[in-house]
C-alpha cells in the first residue's frame, strides 16, 4: 500500500473483497472532466511565424492526441503568473537557467524575433510586459 498517497483517500476492503483505495472528493470531482494533455518539449522550440513566440506541440485527449501549436503567449496566466502545464514551466526554468550561465550565447527572446537581453531569454521590451510570469517560480 502506498503510504504516501494516504492524504488523497483510504485504503477500504477486507481479506474476502480485497483492498482498493477510494479516493476522497471523488463525487464533486466528477463533473469536471479530466483532461489528458501531453505536452512536447524539443531541444528546439518552434516558433510563432507571426510573433516570433517560442510555441509549444500540445496534443489533447479529447481531440485524438492531434498536436496543437501553441504560443507561450497564449499559455500565459497574466493573471496567476503561471502556466498551466508543468512541462512548459520546466522548460522555462531549464532555459533561464542556460542564459544565466551562459550570459554571452546569443539568443532570441522567447516571445518575439528579438535579441534577449545578456542572461536572460527575453529582449527588454517584453520583459516589462512578460517578465513577472516567465521568470516566477
Ligand atoms: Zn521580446
């Protein structure tokens, strides 16, 4: 039994029914439904032909895994100051990281055909509009 899932539900049986772990809140979740997303991450991004946006491969359950490319634009949560696919924020993270280390690689920003700034993967005009989110933990 996984111990450490035990704040998620409870284990529930006996010797005869055998064990099986119910979930809790499982009822109010099931209205919503559960989308399976994959997203791609490639050693080189696509980018937006339009704003020169790095973009992102995202295919969706719901729509037979047909892969969609997404600007990082369009994934923004202005709001939240976050994105909402784990694998986008690793990626980020993973390139913020490289142009901290390596300041004098020339690189593009990530959300225009622009040159970022040394260390950083955005130019400075979108790093006044897109800094807090592309750079929040
Ligand atoms: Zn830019």
């Amino acid at each position: 039994m996984a111990e450490t899932e035990t704040h998620l539900g409870e284990w529930d049986g006996d010797e005869f029914n055998g064990w099986r772990f119910i979930p809790y809140g499982v009822e109010e979740e099931e209205d919503v439904p559960h989308e399976q997303v994959k997203v791609w991450v490639a050693r080189s991004q696509p980018r937006d032909k339009d704003t020169g946006a790095i973009a992102f491969d995202i295919s969706f359950e719901y729509a037979q895994w047909k892969d969609h490319r997404v600007s990082i634009l369009a994934l923004m949560d202005l709001e939240d100051n976050s994105f909402p696919y784990e694998e986008v924020t690793e990626a980020l993270n993973d390139w913020i990281e490289k142009a901290k280390r390596f300041p004098h690689t020339r690189r593009n920003c990530l959300c225009c055909w622009k040159r970022a700034t040394k260390g950083k993967v955005l130019c400075q005009g979108c790093h006044t509009k897109f800094g807090e989110v592309i750079y929040a933990d």
